[in-house]
C-alpha cells in the first residue's frame, strides 16, 4: 500500500466510527427518515469528499489530521469549514 493509500484508509476507518456512533444522530437513524435521508446521504457524499480532497493535498500530516478532525467531528460546519475556508489554505 502507499502512503496515500494508506491516508486515505485511515481517514475512511475514522469517517465510519464517527458516522456510526452511539448518539441518536448518527447515519443509521438518519436513513431511517425518508425525508432525512437525502440530507444524511448528500452530508455523507460532500463530507467524503472533503476527506478525499484533503488527502490529495499537499499539507503537511499535522494539518490533515485537524482538518479531518474538523470535518468529522462538526457534522456540517466542520464540512462547509473545509469548503470555505480550508481548501484555500
């Protein structure tokens, strides 16, 4: 595996435990509402987006690793964060 590779992976396995937390928000319960579902699923998409755009930068490990933090942790803000401010950086 290269080193990107294994970024990637390693942003993938944290994105998962954090989606599928124990809290009553989490993915699973939003899938369960019809209506919820295209915003759980288009905050999924645009957040694994962001992780993937962000592992291809050229930051260095320690900004990675906090703006992956930052997207994961803060649902949408942390998202919109990224897009705003983070992608110029």
């Amino acid at each position: 595996m290269t080193r990107s590779t294994l970024s990637l992976a390693s942003l993938a396995v944290l994105a998962t435990a954090f989606l599928t937390g124990c809290g009553p928000d989490n993915l699973v319960q939003g899938l369960r509402n019809p209506l919820a579902s295209i915003g759980t699923l288009l905050w999924v998409v645009l957040s694994v987006m962001a992780l993937v755009d962000l592992s291809k930068s050229t930051r260095d490990g320690t900004s990675k690793f906090i703006w992956a933090l930052v997207i994961i942790v803060m649902p949408f803000v942390g998202t919109i964060l990224y897009y705003t401010i983070g992608k110029k950086g």
